[in-house]
C-alpha cells in the first residue's frame, strides 16, 4: 500500500534544507542509516551525516525518523502481528518525529526509535520486544545447577536459542502500567498471539532483575510480570547480579536506598515462556483480546 504525499512538518524543514545544501536526500538515506543501529553501535555514519551538515541537537535524527517511519507505515498492514500491536505501531510512527525528550545520536532513545521506525521494534503497552536470541553466554552467568536447567530447557523445550521475541519494558508514561496487572497480561496476550502469527519464533524472552524470585517476594506486585513463565508452562534462572543500572532503583525510594546500602542484592532473572504454552493460555484467555 503506497502512502499518499504528505507534506514535511516545519519542524523538520530546517534539518532537511541542510542535507540539500549538502547534495543529501534525507528520505533515499534514512531507511539505511537507521536499519544499522543496532545496540549503540553503527551510528557513527549518522554523527558524520550530522557534522558535514552543520546540525545540532537532534534535528537530523527526527528527520531521519520520520522518513523511515513513512516507508514503514506502507508494510504495517501485512505484518504478523497482533491487530493491538499493528494498530498501536501505525499510531507511533505517525508521530516519531514528534517523540518526547532527546533522541540524540548514541542514546538508548534513538536507538529504541530507530528500530520502531525500521519495524525492528514492536509495542505491546507497558512491554515491548524485538526479534533476537538467548545469549550461549547467559549459560555462564547462571551458577550450578541453574545453568544445566537453562541448557535443558533451551535443548528440550525451545529446540534452539534463536530466534525468539526479547521483550523489554517500554519507556514512561506507558511504564506505568506495569502496575496494573490487567495491563500486563493484556501485553503478554498480545505478545503471545504475535508468536503464533510468527511460527519460527521459540519463545518469548525477558531478561530483567524484577524475575529474580528474590524481588517477587520483596515485591510482591511484581508478581504479575513473572506469572506466565512461573504458573504457565516457563522457567526462569537467575544470572548474575543486577546492578543499579538495571533499572532495579527506579522508582522506589526505599528500594533504592536499601540496595546502594547493599542490605539487598537482586539477580538477573533469565525468563523463557515456549511459543506453545504462550499459546496455550492466550487460547484459555480470550478476555485480555
């Protein structure tokens, strides 16, 4: 489906004027220049197209969103995805340009953005997830017998540590509804029913220290998040600790202040849900649709 012309915000139109005076079309390079960030890498061809153009801030990069993000919304109709997900990914490329706070060239911002405007990216509310793999490293951030369960289940339950749906926690204000365990589950059902779309996938993935048991039980509305792979049909094992960094003194004052004291120590909880048993309980819960 061909989109119809849509003219450039003004916002943009600076930024663009700039790639010109540079013989640059932002809208043939976006698509390529974003499809190569990948985890703070391959950004440097971005920082060079910024510099030769003499722009600041992130005007380049908002200009290279919302081409790709017009190329991307013509494919977003045939994607095997959830119609939830299609629905909420058609909304958020409209307006990428337009996204809140910086998205400068090598933060964690862009590169989230980059990869929803390459359709690498995909939102299911609270939660997000892109296509990747279990690392074989993981293997050896997992203490005995953790580490024989988790070659285990990989071998005999996922058949493979690649590909699968690596699920990540989607920034503020969708966050929030983290907190409401309806949210969630709504965001798991459409994770799952986006797996069955995708057979090749193997399971759905979350790597994050609040599927440390030990954070369930300090916790305990933490629960939810871990439902699905503890009560149907996962596993999770804990790695290695989880830093301050990990996003495990967010939000919580006290939590906060007991970990920098070092009175609690969270792992990372390593979580695996089987695309058949995430099928399963979607199939027995037509009420998170």
């Amino acid at each position: 489906m061909e989109l119809p012309p849509v003219e450039l915000p003004e916002a943009l139109r600076g930024a663009n004027a700039a790639l010109q005076r540079i013989g640059v079309n932002a809208e043939s390079r976006a698509w390529e220049l974003l499809q190569q960030v990948e985890n703070g890498a391959s950004v440097e061809p971005v920082a060079k197209l910024k510099k030769a153009a003499g722009l600041n801030a992130d005007d380049l990069e908002r200009l290279l969103l919302w081409c790709a993000a017009r190329q991307a919304m013509s494919q977003v109709p045939s994607l095997p995805v959830e119609d939830n997900v299609r629905a909420q990914l058609d909304q958020d490329l409209r307006q990428i340009h337009a996204i809140n706070g910086s998205v400068a060239t090598g933060s964690y911002p862009f590169e989230r953005a980059a990869k929803i405007a390459t359709l690498r990216r995909f939102v299911a509310g609270p939660m997000e997830w892109e296509i990747s793999g279990i690392p074989r490293s993981f293997v050896l951030s997992a203490a005995f017998p953790e580490n024989l369960r988790l070659l285990a289940f990989v071998t005999m339950r996922l058949g493979g540590w690649a590909p699968c749906f690596f699920m990540h926690v989607a920034p503020s204000p969708r966050n929030r509804a983290l907190s409401v365990p309806r949210q969630v589950l709504r965001a798991y059902y459409r994770m799952a029913r986006s797996l069955q779309l995708q057979p090749a996938m193997r399971a759905l993935v979350a790597h994050a220290w609040f599927h440390d048991p030990a954070a369930v039980r300090d916790n305990p509305q933490l629960r939810v998040l871990s439902q699905p792979y503890t009560e149907h049909g996962g596993l999770i094992v804990t790695l290695d600790p989880a830093p301050p960094s990990s996003g495990v003194i967010t939000g919580n004052k006290q939590r906060e202040a007991d970990y920098i004291s070092g009175k609690i120590v969270y792992r990372y909880g390593l979580a695996m849900w089987p695309r058949d048993a995430a099928i399963r309980w979607a199939d027995a819960h037509p009420e998170y649709a």
